[in-house]
C-alpha cells in the first residue's frame, strides 16, 4: 500500500466528515466575531485600520490558541483511529511500510487542518467587507496581508500542532492524546511564558503559536506601521518559526523511530488471519438455562451500582497517564508559577494565603490558568466517560445490564466530581508547599479547605454537569469537545457580546473575595444566591442528561426524543418539579437585588446614561458657579450594618468677576441617596435630574463676587442586597472606606462623567474630542478636578472597636452610647479631595521635625496597616521622614502636621496620595524588599514617591490637558531620586534607576508625543523621571530644583489658570544656560532618541603605571513623531564617557575610574582617556542619561590591547 494511497483514503474519510466542516464555521464564526467585536471598537477610537495586517495577524493568533485545542480530533483521528476500533488487526499486518503508513496518515491530516486554518483569513474577510463596519475604518485591501498571515503564522501553526498531536496519539494510540498533546502545548507556552517575561525577545521565540510577538507587534509599532507594515519573519519571529520547525521535524522523527507495528495490548505484533478446513463446534450446556433473578433491584440496589460505577470510571481514569498523574504535574507546574507570579513590580511579596488563593482561584467567567487547564481536562473526562464502553464495544452489555439511566449519568458526574476534587486536593497541596518553601507565612489549612472546596469545587461541579450534558446531547465526541470548548467561550466571553446578567450566563455570579483584613466580608451571600440559581439549573440539566443518555442503537433525534418523553415519569418529574421551583425562586431573589434594589444596567446603557448626561448639561460648564472653602461633616458609620449617615454643610464663594444667579448640583445616583438640599438664603429648584443626579437651583438674590452662602445636605448610604456587580463593599465589618467625590455632592457641571471613547462618543452621536484635551487649549487650563483649597472639619463615629482616619489634626477622640468618635480639623486648607477609612488598625508612629522651623513644624507620621505585618510600617515612616527633610528643604514647607499612610482591603499594591491622608493598599504591605535579589528596597522608592505628591499634585495643580503626568508623576519621582540620594547615599540611586528601567522592558513604540504633552504611563512614571534627572546632571540639581521652586510659587494651591508642562518648561529654560537650550529641547519638546553604541574598547597600561583606554563608538541621533516618522538630525553633544573597576559580585559595574563629558559627534569616533587602575568596563554615556532605544550596548567589557 503505497503512501498517497493512505493520504487520498484518509484525507477523503475526514473531508466527508460533518465534523471537519463543522470544525471549518467554528473557526470562521470565532475570526468574524473577533473582528466585529473585539478589533472593530479599537479601530473607532483611532488605534489603527481594521484590516491592518497586524490585526489580521493577531485574529489569526488568537484563533490558533482555539484551534488548537478544537482541532485536535483531526490529528487524533489520522493516528489512532486504526486501533480505537480494532481495524489495526488488519491494517497493521497489511503490506504497507512504516513511513508510508505514517506519513499518509500525518500528511492527510496536515493537509486537512491547513484546509481547516483557511476559515480565519475567510472570516476576517467577511466580517471586513460584510458586517457592515464603517469604510473610514477601513485600509486598502491588501492580498499581501491575507497571504502573509497564511503563509508565517496559519500554516507553520497547523504544522507544529499537527506534529504535535499526531505524534502523541499515535504513540499512545489514543485519538485522546491529540487533546492531550495539544493542552500540554498550551500549557508549555504558557508557563515558559511566565518564567521568561522579563527575558525580552526569548518571550517571541518560545510561544508555539507566535501569539506574543504578534500580539507585541500590535502595542510597540507605530502607528503607522500599524497600518501598513507586513507581519514578516524576522528577527525573534524568525527564530520562532524555524525554532518549532526544527521542533516539529524531531518530534516526528521520533516518533517515526518510536513506532512499532505491535497490538497495543500484548505488545506483539498480529498475524494475518489463515483460513482454517475445520472449525471446532462449540458444546452448548442446556440444562439451567433459565438465569436465577433472586436479587432485588430496589434503591439500595441502585446506590450501591452508583457507588460501584462511580468508583469503576473514576479509577479507570485516575490510574491512567492523562489522569492524576497528569493533575499532578500540572498542578506542581501551577506552584512554580507562585513565585513569578507573587510579585509586585519585581519585589517578592511575603506569601500569605489569601494573596495565593488569589492566583490560584477563579471563578468559571474569569480565563486564569487554572481554571483554563481543569476546564479543557473536564471536556475530554466527559468524552471519555460517555464513550468509553462504545470504543471498547461492550455498550450492548451496559445497555442490557438492570442498571436505571440515573445511574449511569450519575456515576459519571460523580466520577467527573472526584476528579476535580481530586486536582483541587493537588492545587491546595501545592499551593501549601509553595508558601513553606518560599518562607515567611504558614498556610491556613483551613482558609485552603474552604476557598477550594467549598467554593472553587462549585464551579468545577457545574461545569462538569454542562461537560457530560453536552457529550450526552451531541452524541458525536468530537463534536461533543467543540460544542463544550464553545460553551465555554462563551460563558468567558459573554460581555463581549453584550450579554452582562449573571442570571443569562452559566455559573455566572458576583465574585467572592477573601482579604486578610476584610474577610470574606459581605462578597459571600450574593455569591451563594447565584450559584444556588446555578446549581438548581444544573439539576434540571441532569434529568435532561438521564432522559436522553444514549441506550441501544437507536440515536436518531425522533427516536430519543420519543425515548426521553418514555422515561420522564415518576422521580424525574418530581426532581425536575423541584429544579423548576428552585429556579424561579432563586432566580427570583436574584432579580430583585439586582434590578429591583438596584438598578441594572449594562455597559451598553451606562455608556447612553453618559452621553445623555452630556448632551443635557455640557451646555453648563463654562457657567459660572460657587467654589467649595469650607466643609463640615458629621458622619455616622455603622460598619456590621453596611450604612452610613452623613449631615454636611459646604461655604461657598463666589469668586468669579460676577454675579451668580443659579448652582447646579452633581450627586450619586446608585449608592447613596442625597436628601434635604437646602441654601441659607432663598433658592428653588429649577431643575432636578435624580436619574443623572444634576440639579439646578436658582437663587432669590445673585451671588455677588466675594460673597457667601451656605449648602446643607443629608446623605445616606445603605447597602441594599446585591447588584450584577456584587455586594457593597465600600461600608463593611472592617475596612470601609469612600471618597468625596464618590458621594458627597459636588458643585457644577462634571466633565469625567462624560464618555471619553471616540467610537462610543461616535455612536451615541457626540462630537469627537481627545481623550484629554491639547496642551495649547486656553479654556482647558481653567479646569482640573476638584481643585479647590477648603478648611475641613468632621465628627465621625464608628463601632467602638475601630479607628476612623480623616484628614487634619484628632483634636480628641470619645465614646458615647457603645459608639467611638474622633473629631478632625485641618490647621491649613487642603485640596477639595478626601476621604474616611474606618477599620481595626494597628499604628505605626513617627515625627519629623524640620530643624529650621522649630517645634511649630512637627509632623506626626503615622501608618494604618492590617495588624500582624511587621517590617514595612516601619520602613514606610523611615522613607517619609528622609522625604520629608529633603522636600522641605528642596521645595518649601510642608503645610500640614500630620502625614499618614492608611491601609485598606484589596489584592492591589499601589497608592493614591490625597492631602494629608495616602490611600495604600494591603498588597502594598506584603512586599519583601529583602527577598529582592537586586538589593532593591521598592518600599522605601514608593514612599518618597507618593510624599513627593503632597508638592506635586496637591500644593501644585495640573489643568487637565497633555502633559498633566508630567508635572505631577514625573517630578514626584524625579524628587525620590534625589530624596533617596541625598538620605541613602549615592550607591542606592543606581538601584533605583535600573528599577526604572527594568520596568520599561515592556513591548511599547517609538512613536509618542513629546514629554511636554504626554499623556501614557511610560512617559509619565518612567521617560520624565529620567529627562529631569538627566537635566539636573548637565546644569545641576540645585538649578533644577530652583526652578521647581519657582513653578511653585508661581501657581499657588487655588489658583486659576492651573499649571501646564508649558509652565514647567519656561522655568526650566529659564534655569539652563544658552548652550544647552537644544538639549533641553530634545528631552521635553521633541521625541528624540540618541543611538550610541560603544563598538571596542582596549586598555594598555602607560609608562607611570596609570591606564590608558582607547574608546571607538557610533553615534547618531533621531526623532520619532507621533505617527511613527522617523528622522536624523545631526549629532554635536557633550555625552559623558566613563569607565569602571571590576564590579563586585551581584553587581554590573564597580567602582567609578573616569566619567567626563566629551564632545560626540555623528558616526564612529575614537576616544581616549587614561585612569588610574586598570578597568573592568568602558562605555558611552555609561549612566544612560539620554534616551536610547537599546541602552544595552552602551558600555563593554575592557581588552588588553595588542602591543605593537
């Protein structure tokens, strides 16, 4: 039998398959929907061409990862079809070589899942050219782009997984083994992934699929590639495809050596069969015929088959290699990940129980790598179970066995339940066994028990039941696999399609979350309601399991929906009877505390609540209205009872050049309820929106400028049930907390409640605006958010165990009917921007005392943290204090004298910096700076870092226009630089700088705006620190700094125009001598990139005994626009060129020998200089202070030079 014999013969089985086709529209629909629903919205808002070849590309990735696991029957079915229905008996001995049986077999199925791929670019099309998008979205079609994605990423992806699967099933014979393969591929990737992201490109070359280069592609080209470049192999991509070639080719040439032509079961090979002259008659026993049926076939009966099945298809699968023993290495690969993955910014965090159930723990809606991993494995257990005694031909003895239906379904779940429980088992061990080996926190055995199974179990269970349903309804398994991947997808996906109830979406629910300080708090209730919904849909889906389980031959859908109408009688009735009014019952509470108690909406209908709020009132923004100067609360805080009261009043001034004759009035709308408005003068309401919380109120008498009046208000929260979104947080038994913002009123019209997406604005037919308006836009200047100075005053009680924190001085703190008060004043005015935190602390306390200033200036530094942390609190007043000392002296007088650091519930890890009071999450409090290998304290970085806020963001105001990160986030860490320096030591800067940079080995572009309008987390935490630094090294700090001084004084706290980049700008230019404007320039006014590249360097010591080293380097210089357009500009700068003593170890660089700024120009040039011992490392521009794209060839390694 020759080869192409065995290729036409398979390729023409499957392609006569229902199944290939069906395998062909799932790939199609998949490409179409992520096109329309997924790419479509982004190209709207402007980030690129829809038909872009790099999201085609990323379509065709992205549909690889789904097809790889969908796909997998094909391969499946070439290998081990043979032996999974006794054909091998005549197929093996057949006169056919090794390679001709393989290579048929492998070559069909290639060829069919090249056939299969070709859906994804055949999607993409119809979704571009026949949904109806918009032709400005729209690029010039491209056949380039089609085949280019064809040809590198769709048929070197069929390749790899086809080699893949097709091995692993043909040397396990099993068809199962494809999935298995497949799975281990993704999973392969998925952790080489983790273990490597901060190994840049070496992240392109071990993804099978090429998902991160593309997908890196899509956030670091420029907009203009973007729209235009060809996604080519080449560089990292290159060395991807031929790497998984190369893997490819021996993975089959493995198994080609591997392969033996031997019966699966004895390990011999078979014989072909002779026909025989005689044939020995069986002897048949006539007497006892008729079979004794003495055993009763009662309940007890049934349970004790349901436990002897049950225990039957759970050990059938266990004991195999696709069982446990897989679970057990997947579930040790899943503790491997704790360590990457319990980090904060590259800092270890001390690994509490909470923080790794987090990680490992995910609700069936949320794709993380657990859950995807039990998800596919349920999917292929459910076939498995429901086809095993059809593949193994004993189905006729199972289906004439006295064994009800009920049971057989049963047994199936229970065994699909004990699976589950029993990698749940094998999670908890690992994750236990994670937290000891890492060190510093016992687990909470008791914490594991109930996270995994009394929550994590429930989701496994339902989608169990929905696995084994599907495989019972299909009737085909590997239709049954792809009809339970898409219910799946859908069920993650849902929101996409706009379909956001949790009462629509299977296993949907609130989630639950459980802190160290809060507890499970009040996120279990709603949970608990959802998934009784849920499981009673899942009764009702396992008696339709029972009625239509598949028994006999007789599968055509008449004869089992005439079968199932047979056998729904008698328990089934009354069990789904029961499924039916749990349904309606649960789903009933359901529906009441999410759209009775509060009112549903999607995100479909917030984005028109936004944009009706803006069509209605925007016409009001520029009238003029009272500003807030003084605020005086009493608060009520009942935490065990979610609620809250609140009486206020609010001075307000008119300090506008004229009169104002109305105030409008924002209030929340869903949480709290806003009562008793009232002015101490005559006003009536002209206008009251509840709906959009906006009100209108005319005064009887203008408000003259300079005048005053003053606003009572009464608001109360109190938690009501549940919403789609889960419980009430805000108010809880420990660790409540809110904002002004979120729920006191606010004066005027509010601009951030306006839809900021082009394509939603678009849609809801708004008039298009940036996301944030343009740096050179006068009117915008006037605005910032919640800018005012306020004196502030409260009284707030709370539950006598607990400590409330506000703004200003405790002037004294009492009891009263079982109840704690404490009552705060601020000594200074303070932005309009504040918050309350009640909850059992532990504190840290401190002072400062700014020597200059006397006693007047004490500062008491205080740390709120969740008790039982030890080190951090600690660490954070120490930072403060250093912050402190250098700031004041830097930058002006701290106004206020207290400063404190409030912890409060959450997996975060950041902070917001409000007057006085800095917001920190509890995550932020488990960092371990001492498990951090590079000796890096991020603890002590981030403390100086939010303190730099209180004069940058606070006491200066940004407008809200390009640029705002600049003067707030850029000079707050550019003031941690020289805090840290001054307080550390210089040795402690470079750690802080590497830090910096490290966080910058993340896929962005080129292109960007300059400094002075940027408006991206990477220029403003990341490429402004580094400008200001490199500045204040070229003119010097003390010239920086008093130019920073100087913005300061310029723009006191209320002020009006707030300050813009444009201002810091004009006082660093005042600031930098003439001959360095043009540096100033490239860093803050142009994009400007500096290539310099060091090529050699040698060393040769000179006759006095110093060294002398010889420099040769490349230089040029280019800036990028926004669009990606890249140009040279001459190069004529004084760049330093250093050089280095050996470094000691752990460290990249020694002792500083030779650091002198020398006159670089375009192209290669030689430099020489001479230092005192001979050096380890030379470089150009060694402490990276201009912005170079591949900062890494800078400096090399010294040689000896050659003596003549």
């Amino acid at each position: 039998m020759k080869l192409q014999t065995i290729f036409a013969f398979e390729f023409c089985y499957q392609l006569r398959q229902a199944t290939t086709w069906l395998y062909f529209g799932a790939l199609l629909v998949l490409a179409f929907l992520i096109v329309t629903a997924n790419y479509a919205p982004d190209a709207r808002d402007g980030y690129f061409l829809v038909n872009a070849p790099v999201v085609m590309a990323s379509v065709a990735v992205v549909c690889s990862g789904f097809w790889l696991v969908v796909g997998a029957s094909v391969a499946g079915e070439a290998a081990a079809r043979d032996v999974q229905t006794r054909m091998h008996l005549l197929t093996y001995p057949a006169p056919a070589s090794k390679a001709a049986y393989l290579g048929g077999r492998f070559l069909a199925a290639l060829a069919l899942n090249s056939l299969l791929v070709l859906a994804v670019p055949l999607g993409t099309l119809l979704a571009l050219y026949g949904s109806g998008l918009e032709a400005e979205l729209l690029g010039p079609l491209r056949p380039a782009a089609y085949l280019t994605t064809l040809g590198f990423i769709l048929l070197p992806n069929a390749l790899f997984a086809t080699a893949t699967q097709f091995s692993v099933a043909t040397l396990s014979r099993r068809a199962m083994g494809s999935y298995l393969g497949a799975t281990a591929l993704w999973a392969t990737a998925y952790l080489l992934g983790l273990a490597l992201h901060r190994a840049g490109e070496w992240r392109h070359v071990i993804d099978p699929m090429g998902f991160t280069p593309v997908m890196d592609y899509l956030t670091s080209w420029a907009p203009l590639e973007r729209d235009a470049r060809l996604v080519l192999p080449e560089g990292s991509f290159l060395a991807n495809r031929l790497l998984w070639l190369a893997a490819s080719l021996g993975l089959l040439a493995f198994t080609y050596f591997r392969f033996r032509f031997v019966l699966p079961e004895t390990g011999s090979k078979p014989q072909p069969t002779t026909n025989s002259t005689t044939r020995e008659q069986p002897k048949w026993k006539t007497e006892d015929a008729r079979p004794s049926a003495k055993e009763p076939f009662g309940v007890a009966t049934q349970l004790r088959q349901l436990r002897l099945l049950t225990g039957n298809a759970f050990w059938q699968l266990a004991k195999s290699k696709s069982g446990l023993p897989l679970l057990a290495v997947l579930a040790g690969l899943a503790a491997l990940t704790l360590r990457g993955n319990l980090k904060a910014r590259g800092v270890p965090l001390l690994p509490r129980t909470d923080f790794v159930l987090h990680l490992l723990t995910a609700p069936l809606t949320e794709p993380k790598f657990c859950t995807i991993l039990i998800t596919m494995l349920t999917i292929f257990y459910a076939g498995e179970l429901v086809w095993r005694e059809r593949e193994a031909g004993l189905s006729d003895m199972t289906n004439a066995a006295p064994i009800p239906e009920w049971v057989l379904f049963g047994s199936r779940f229970l065994a699909l339940a004990l699976l589950s429980g029993a990698w749940l088992a094998l999670l908890m061990v690992a994750g236990g066994v994670a937290q000891i080996l890492l060190g510093g926190t016992s687990p909470e055995i008791g914490l594991y028990l109930q996270a995994f199974f009394g929550l994590q179990l429930v989701e496994c269970l339902l989608f169990a039941l929905l696995a084994l349903l599907v495989h019972v309804l299909v009737n085909q398994k590997f239709v049954g696999h792809l009809v339970a991947l898409v219910a799946y997808g859908f069920i993650v996906f849902a929101h996409l399609l706009g379909i956001e109830h949790k009462l629509l979406v299977f296993s949907a629910s609130p989630p639950w979350t459980y802190t160290n300080m809060a507890g499970f708090g009040p996120t279990l209730a709603p949970w608990l309601w959802s998934k009784g919904y849920w499981m009673a849909w899942a009764l009702l889906l396992a008696v339709v399991g029972v009625l239509f389980w598949v028994r006999g031959r007789e599968t055509s859908v008449a004869s089992r929906l005439q079968l199932a109408r047979q056998r729904f009688t008698g328990s089934l009735v009354r069990v789904a009877a029961v499924a039916a009014v749990g349904i309606a019952g649960l789903g009933g509470v359901v529906f009441y505390n999410t759209n009775v108690l509060h009112a549903y909406t999607n995100a479909s209908a917030s984005a028109a609540q936004q944009a009706t709020y803006e069509q209605r009132y925007r016409r009001y923004q520029n009238v003029p209205q009272p500003q807030v100067a003084g605020v005086n609360l009493r608060i009520e805080l009942y935490p065990k009872q979610q609620a809250a009261e609140i009486q206020g009043t609010y001075l307000l001034v008119n300090n506008a050049p004229v009169a104002i004759d109305s105030v409008h009035l924002a209030t929340g709308t869903d949480a709290v309820e806003t009562t008793a408005l009232a002015f101490d003068q005559p006003a009536k309401p002209v206008l009251s929106d509840a709906e959009l919380g906006h009100y209108i109120y005319a005064l009887n008498k203008p408000l003259l400028p300079g005048d005053s009046l003053r606003l009572r208000f009464r608001v109360r929260h109190q938690a009501r049930g549940f919403s789609n979104r889960g419980a009430d947080v805000q108010i809880v038994a420990n660790g409540s907390s809110f904002r002004n913002l979120e729920w006191l009123p606010v004066i005027g019209y509010q601009p951030y409640r306006e839809l900021d997406e082009a394509g939603a604005r678009k849609a809801h037919g708004l008039a298009p605006r940036p996301a944030t308006y343009s740096l050179y836009d006068v009117a915008a200047r006037r605005y910032a958010p919640f800018p005012e100075q306020i004196r502030f005053e409260a009284v707030v009680g709370t539950d006598a165990s607990q400590t409330v924190v506000a703004p200003g001085t405790l002037r004294r703190t009492w009891t009263a009917a079982g109840r704690r008060y404490f009552h705060y004043v601020t000594d200074e005015p303070i932005r309009n921007e504040y918050a309350f935190f009640s909850a059992n602390y532990a504190v840290q306390e401190g002072k400062w005392r700014n020597a200059s200033a006397g006693a007047a200036q004490d500062v008491a530094i205080q740390v709120y943290y969740p008790p039982g942390i030890t080190e951090n609190p600690a660490r954070m007043v120490r930072s403060a204090q250093a912050a402190l000392d250098y700031y004041t002296k830097q930058f002006g007088p701290y106004p206020h004298r207290q400063l404190r650091f409030v912890g409060q519930p959450g997996y975060g890890f950041g902070n917001h910096a409000s007057p006085i009071d800095i917001t920190t999450w509890e995550g932020f409090f488990l960092l371990n700076p001492k498990a951090d290998q590079r000796g890096f304290d991020l603890v002590t970085a981030v403390v100086a870092h939010e303190v730099a806020h209180q004069w940058w963001g606070n006491q200066l105001k940004q407008a809200y226009v390009e640029g705002a990160g600049l003067i707030t986030e850029s000079l707050a860490w550019y003031s941690a630089m020289g805090a840290l320096e001054d307080n550390y030591g210089a040795d402690y800067l470079p750690a802080l700088l590497s830090f910096l940079r490290e966080e910058n080995e993340t896929p962005r572009t080129r292109a960007a705006k300059p400094l002075l309008q940027a408006d991206d987390f990477y220029q403003n935490y990341r490429k402004g620190p580094f400008a200001l630094y490199a500045l204040s090294q070229y003119i010097g700090r003390d010239r920086v700094n008093g130019a920073l001084r100087q913005l300061l004084a310029k723009h006191r706290p209320g002020t009006r125009p707030f300050a813009t980049s444009l201002d810091l700008y004009q006082e660093l230019q005042t600031a930098t001598p003439d001959s360095l404007h043009p540096l100033l320039h490239d860093l803050f006014k142009a994009n400007t990139f500096w290539e310099l590249a060091t090529e050699n360097t040698t060393t040769q010591q000179t006759k006095d005994g110093s060294w002398q080293v010889t420099l040769t380097l490349q230089a040029s210089k280019q800036v990028v626009d926004s669009a990606g357009t890249e140009k040279t500009l001459p190069l004529k700068e004084w760049i330093e060129i250093g050089a280095y003593a050996p470094a000691k170890e752990g460290k990249e660089i020694g002792r500083q020998l030779y650091l002198q700024k020398h006159l670089i120009k375009s192209g290669r040039q030689t430099i020489v200089f001479t230092v005192p011992t001979r050096p380890a490392k030379a470089g150009v521009d060694p402490r990276q202070l201009l912005v170079d794209w591949k900062p890494t060839d800078n400096y090399k390694v010294v040689k000896s030079a050659q003596r003549p």
